[in-house]
C-alpha cells in the first residue's frame, strides 16, 4: 500500500510512418478541401482528444478482450477510471456522479529544438525569415484525390478533391500525467492497460483506414509523486499484468471530501496581504461563456473560480486547510484579466463614449468622452464602445485599449463506434473557441493579515508553477504557467472636488441578494447595497450639476447633455458542474464596466475609512472567487477624456501565437537527435528546397526574355531549338539524378556538335547548354535572379553545402521546365499565325 494517490509523468512519442491528417474541418476555399490543424507556431500536430479518442479506442479493444466480450468487465472498470466516464453513453441514467479519468494528456507536437529552428522571430511575435516560413511549409503537402462512381468504376465529374497532408517520419511527443490510485495492486492494473492499449494503437486521423496516419507509439516514464517507482514501465511486465485477474475498484478508492475547520467572525479582520501573479497560456484555454449550436464559446477572461482550487492546494500546509477560509471570505483570487501596457487591465467602462461619425468597423478611432464627466457635445452624436479592457500609462495620455483578445476555433467530434463516424447520438461534430495561446493575464491574491502567520512564506509557494485551467484540460487545452510578479498596485483614484460624493466603478461582476432573497441589479437595489456595505447612507445626485467643474458652472441645456451618472448593465452568467456533466444554476449579475456615482444623503462627507473599506471588501456574494471587485473614484472615470487623442489599440497582448525571442538556433548539425528525427528534419529540408528550386525554375522560364538571355532560345518559326531536339535533350537527360545521367547527357550533346545539320537548328542554345551542364555556378546564378529567398538551412551552416547536394534537381528543373515553357509559346504562336491566316 501507498501513503496516498502516486502521479506518474510520462511523455509519449508517436512516431508517423506515413502521411497523416489531423483536419480542422473546414478549407481553403477555391484551394484545399481539407486543412490540417496547426498549433500557436502554425506547426502541425495531433490534438489531445485526438490521441485521447484512439487511446481509449483501443483499450476498449483490449478491455473487451480481456472480459471475454463482456462490456461490464473489470477490465471495462479499469479502463473507466482511467479514462473517465461517458455518460452521453449510458443506457441508463445511474443517479451517481460520473468519474472523472484518472489521465491527464497534452497535445503531441514536433521536439522543441526543431520548433525553435523552424521559427525566426521578432520580440513581437512576427516572423521575420521568409527562409523559416519555407522550412515549415514543407512539413506539408497537398495531395488530390478523387471518387471513383462503383456502378463504371471511373471517377466522378466534380469530385476532384485537394487534401493538406503533414509528412511521414514526423516524431511528435506528448506529456502526460497519470493518477494511480493508492492500492498497489489497483494502480498496477491501470497502468498495464494503459500501457498494453498504446501498444495496439497503430493509426490516428482522417483517412487512417485509406493508408494514411499509420503510427507506432512508445512510452518514457518519468519522475512519479511521491517518489516511488511507476509499478510498471514496459510492454513485458504490462502483458504480466493484464494476464492475471484484475482487482475490483471500490468506493475506497475515490477520493474522500475533506471536513471543514470551524473559523472566526471574518469582520474582526480588515487588513490583507496580496500578490499579482502572472499566467501565460501555454495551449488554448476554454473559459465557456455559452453553447451556441454545437459551438462552445469562451470567456477573454479567467475567473477566480477557475483559478481558486489551485490557490488552496498551494496554500495546504499539515495544520492549514484553506477550505474554511475561503468560505470565510479571509482567502480571494481575483479575475484574471489581460496585461495591458505591462499592467492587470481593467474593462472599459460603460460611461466612455466615442464620436460615431468617425467609427468604421469597430475601430477605437475618433475623440473619447468620459459620460460620468463630461456632457454630450451638441455637434455630433455618440455612441458606446465595445467590449474589451483598457490600461492607463503611469506617464498619463491616452490609455491602452483592447477590444478583441485572440482566440482559435478548434473543431472535434465524438466517433460511434458502430459507425465509426461522428453522429448526434454520441455527440457529433463540435467546436471550441478558445483564447489563444501566448496570452498573458494577470491576478491578484488576497489573504487577510491575520492568516498570513499561520502560513508563513505562503508568496514563495506561489512564486511559478503549472495549472491545468477550463474545459477539455486533459484533453490538451489549458495549460497555463504562472509566476509572482509582486504585490498588487495601489488604486489609482482621482477624488472628486466633492468629498460627499464617490464614483463606485464595478471592476468585476458583482452579484447582489436582495432581502427577499431575489437578484439585485436595478439602482434602488445597488444604492442599498452600497449604503450597507459603507455604514453610510448615500443617494444617487441629481444629473443636472456638472461633477467635475472647471471654470464657470454651465447649465444643461437638453436631456442629452445631462450627465450620466449611473449605468448598470445586468448581464447573465451560466456555469457547467464539470463533475455531473449538467448545468449549474444561471447567475444574473451586474456587468463587469458598471458605475453609479453616490453622494450622502445627508449632504455630509463621506469617511474616507467607509470608502477604503468598500474598495478593499468589495460587494456582493463569491466575492472569494473574484466578483464584487470594486474600485472607488477610479481615475478611469473621474477625469475628463475628451482632451486625450485617439487611443490606440493594443495589438502585442492579443496572443495569435506563442512569442519568441528571436534567438532560435541558425543549425541542428550538433543537435542530439534519434535517427528517425535525423532523417524526417533532412526530408523536410530536402522538400522546402525542391519546392524552392521548381518554384524558381517556372518563373525563369515563364519570362520569354530570360530563355533567349540565359539559354539563346527563339519561339519563333520552328524554334530555336526545335521541339524536335528538346525531345531528344529530355530522352539523353534521362532522371538527371547523378553524375552518370550527366555525363550520358554530355556525351549526347558532343554527338550534336559532331552533326552540323543537327547543331545548326540549335545555333547559340548548344553553347549555353554546355556551360549550363558544365559550371555548377550557373545554374544558381540563373537562379538567383527569378526567386524569392531561398529556404533555410536545417542540418548544416552552409546553404552552398545543399545547392551541391541539389545541383542536378536545379538543372533538371530548369531544363524541363523551360521546354514546357517553349513548347507552350511555339504553339501559341502557331496558333496567332493560323487565325491571321484565316
């Protein structure tokens, strides 16, 4: 027996034996019919579902096998708790809660030295080789294909199909985490059928029944927590395993809920202690928003209650369990939001508005108004702006705004496995939006003082570490780093010139319970809300003064030009219960970018200890999970901003793509490879440099020009040569694969020379023939002249070291292509010739 649960890593490398296609679902149109999927650096790969699907396929198999064709086995028992249940499958509903699996797995992708060597890259993200961007484009190719109509056996009209295809050899690795329950003899047979199901994986993908996506999977095992050997590591003590009964899972085995600790009245304590703590996105992260269809949408923020859980097993000590305190309130995770200008973001407020006349498409462009401050001007008309996130300069100006995070759209599906298709009983086709790789966000953690003795040095267990966040995260998505980048700011606050009034911004969404136990979201509500909260009675002025006055007091001249002095947007929040696979109850709470302006009621200054006590509480219920954040008399809308010039629109924080450095290596040469690597990263060299060298060949001789300068070709008459001996120079030439085929060409071209009748009708053409076949510069040279870059270099420091290696490849490109080429212009002109004629 175990002290507790054991969580084995492992990487899993599946290595491509031929051509594979992991689809996106959709094309390219008037291109590709099919696309592959690419990760964040535009480099196929195979998603986690993907190996997650074939995995659990194929310890279905061997689950089946294993019971003698009883699918309510034990096996059948191991293989649940290792992959989770399928409740979308069950015949019946059970009443119990569904188990989660027991594995957690991460989408398998190329080794990260020929990632780095595949990118050359800006500090922006940009690509800046165009030689890089052929290396990788070469990691795929598209391959036509047709139907075939059974009743001729011919193909059918209008059925031509192009299909992008990743290449064979490709060695694509996967981390995973395995948690094996405590009984050793349980843990034992889990892992032999996992280790047994891998081994019958032998194809992933579209089109694995038509020869595509054959594939040999291994495992790596490597530390395990606690530091215990994995009970088994290899096929042979797997197969030991699985030929003996397996024990049975009990409920012993899950684990159990912890028992709550009894805590104190949280009022007696005010103070905190925080920390910001940064997360990047590693992969995609699902934050579901809502099911449209089969399409689940994602939130462009984290919520604390995503982000909570993993606060609390940091925070686990012997003697502190942080569940109780949590409860309490005393423990706070905010929302994460998005970094803007090296800062947390906060939402744009609902009271800024901009000139509509100077709006196209939804850009942030023309002069911003602050309605809270600033009244309505009567030459032009405003309107709202979108939803998005804004961030002040410590400097002043103009903020930073962003009003579209970068997301991706990822298309799945559930397969039937009597079919063997995707269909609506399992599930069928679905897609998820989700926030893109690279993006950072940025959190701030709250723990009141009077804890923080009790943990101690509790910043130092959350200086960095790995989260697995939103939907789907052991299928691939979610994986987030973080690091501590310091205590959280202080607000910036603008007070108003009337001390007994306070503008209370909604930096989160708040949600309020009224006394009857209903939703609170109109202003009477909130206004009560506020008033408990401060201690203080306060009221909502009236409109017509202006708040912040400069000058000589003006009077509101229209109900336009009236101040805005509360805008409450109510918007609803619904949840999933990961655990039952059901819904959660709906939230309808007061919008993220809300404020409302409050004054005492009886026209006294409100105390500045009433207002920080608001500011460091917050309002409303979950306030532990990041709602109810409030921010009092915000810079954001206490200063006018009619004065700023047009703020520009971050684009560096939109996280299309994982950023680089830009200090990728130039070379593997050196690099420690497998042979298999070796030989899939020389084929991609080999394909980005034979795709270069025909492009460049097509462009040289398209150009009627170039083939009379460079080979004194005429297509004119006859032509010079005729298409008579360029047959001839194409059968002499042969495959011109090695230097046989050049010299039987040179012996063919000496035989020319010898025939003056022949010679004649090549005229110039034979000498420059010669020199091409003779000078291994002037291929290159010719060339060089008609291309765009060449290709990098993957496995050697010297691009001269390859055009020797394709020099032969670059003259049968040439050649052929300018024989098509003259072939093509002769009859042309024929053609021009016989309709003057005519």
């Amino acid at each position: 027996m175990t002290a507790g649960p054991q969580h084995v890593v492992f990487t899993l490398t599946v290595t491509m034996l031929s051509d594979w296609h992991i689809g996106t679902g959709g094309g390219r149109h008037g291109a590709i019919d099919r696309l592959i999927e690419r990760d964040a650096d535009d480099l196929p790969f195979v998603p986690a579902t993907t190996l997650r699907g074939i995995w659990r396929d194929a310890a279905e198999t061997l689950a089946l096998g294993l019971d003698d064709g009883a699918d309510t086995g034990p096996w059948s028992t191991v293989l649940e708790r290792v992959f989770g249940d399928q409740p979308a499958l069950a015949r019946a509903p059970s009443g119990e809660r569904p188990q989660s699996g027991a594995l957690m797995l991460g989408a398998a992708r190329l080794p990260a030295y020929l990632r780095d060597a595949l990118w050359q890259s800006g500090t922006d993200g940009s690509d800046t080789d165009p030689g890089r961007r052929r290396l990788r484009q070469a990691l795929t190719f598209v391959k036509p294909g047709v139907a075939i109509a059974p009743e001729s056996g011919r193909a059918k009209p209008d059925y031509l199909r192009f299909e992008e295809v990743a290449r064979q050899g490709a060695v694509l690795t996967a981390e995973g985490i395995l948690t094996l329950p405590q009984d050793e003899d349980l843990a034992k047979a889990a892992m032999a059928l996992l280790v047994g199901a891998a081994a019958l994986v032998d194809r992933l993908g579209g089109k694995r029944r038509r020869g595509t996506g054959r594939c040999a999977w291994s495992m790596a095992f490597g530390k395990a927590t606690p530091e215990t050997p994995p009970p088994v590591t290899d096929l042979a003590q797997a197969i030991t395993v699985l030929g003996s009964a397996p024990p049975v899972f009990g409920s012993a085995d899950l684990p159990g809920d912890q028992s709550a600790q009894a805590y104190t009245d949280p009022q007696a304590h005010s103070d905190w202690e925080t920390a910001t703590l940064e997360l990047t996105l590693k992969s995609p992260l699902v934050v579901a928003d809502a099911v449209l269809g089969n399409v689940v949408t994602s939130y462009t923020f984290i919520p604390g209650t995503y982000l909570l859980p993993h606060i609390a097993r940091a925070l686990k000590t012997s003697d502190f369990d942080a569940s109780p305190h949590i409860m309490a309130g005393d423990i706070r995770v905010g929302h994460a939001r998005p970094v803007l200008g090296g800062c947390r973001s906060l939402p744009i407020p609902l009271a800024w508005e901009q000139v509509k006349d100077d709006r196209s498409d939804r850009k942030l462009t023309g002069r911003l108004f602050n309605r809270a401050t600033e009244r309505h001007p009567e030459e032009c008309q405003l309107t709202s702006l979108p939803q998005g996130y804004v961030a002040l300069s410590a400097a002043g100006g103009s903020p930073t705004i962003l009003t579209r995070v970068g997301t991706v759209v990822r298309t799945h599906n559930t397969v039937d496995d009597k079919v063997q298709r995707p269909t609506e009983d399992v599930g069928g086709v679905y897609s998820y939006e989700a926030i893109a790789a690279g993006t950072q966000f940025r959190t701030v953690v709250q723990i009141r003082k009077s804890l923080c003795s009790r943990l101690g040095d509790w910043r130092g267990r959350l200086s960095e570490g790995n989260l697995r966040l939103g939907r789907a995260r052991k299928a691939g998505y979610g994986e987030v780093t973080f690091k501590l980048v310091g205590d959280a700011p202080p607000a910036d606050s603008t007070p108003l010139p009337d001390p007994g009034q306070a503008t209370i911004f909604f930096a989160s969404d708040v949600l309020l319970r009224t006394p009857l136990l209903g939703t609170g979201t109109d202003q009477e509500q909130v206004v009560a809300a506020i008033s408990d909260a401060l201690g203080w009675k306060v009221t909502v002025p009236d409109a017509a003064p202006p708040i912040a006055t400069e000058g000589t007091e003006e009077k509101c001249t229209s109900a336009k030009s009236r101040l805005i002095l509360c805008r409450l947007r109510a918007r609803r929040i619904d949840s999933w219960a990961a655990a039952w696979h059901l819904p959660r109850p709906s939230l309808i709470a007061i919008q993220a970018g809300s404020y409302i302006v409050v004054k005492s009621a009886d026209n006294t200054p409100i105390p500045e200890q009433a207002l920080a006590r608001l500011h460091s509480e917050g309002l409303g219920e979950r306030r532990a999970e990041g709602y109810g954040e409030i921010l009092v008399n915000p810079k954001l809308l206490t200063v006018k901003t009619s004065s700023w010039s047009t703020p520009p629109e971050d684009k560096s924080d939109k996280g299309n793509a994982q950023r680089r450095d830009g200090t990728m290596a130039a070379s593997l040469k050196g690099a420690a490879m497998t042979e298999a690597e070796r030989a899939f990263v020389q084929q991609i060299e080999q394909a980005a440099w034979l795709a270069a060298i025909e492009e460049a060949a097509f462009t040289f001789a398209a150009a009627p020009e170039r083939r009379h300068d460079k080979l004194r070709w005429k297509a004119s008459g006859q032509g010079t040569p005729p298409m008579s001996q360029l047959g001839a120079l194409r059968s002499a030439m042969g495959q011109f694969a090695d230097d046989t085929d050049v010299a039987a060409t040179l012996r063919w071209l000496g035989q020319v020379k010898k025939n003056d009748s022949r010679s004649g009708k090549w005229g110039e053409a034979l000498n420059a023939l010669e020199r091409l076949l003779s000078d291994s510069a002037s291929v290159w040279t010719l060339l060089d002249e008609s291309r765009s870059p060449w290709p990098g270099t993957l496995l050697t420091d010297d691009p001269s070291d390859l055009k020797k290696r394709h020099w032969h490849d670059a003259v049968r490109a040439v050649l052929l292509a300018s024989i098509r080429a003259h072939k093509r212009a002769l009859e042309e002109e024929r053609s021009h010739d016989e309709w003057k004629a005519a």
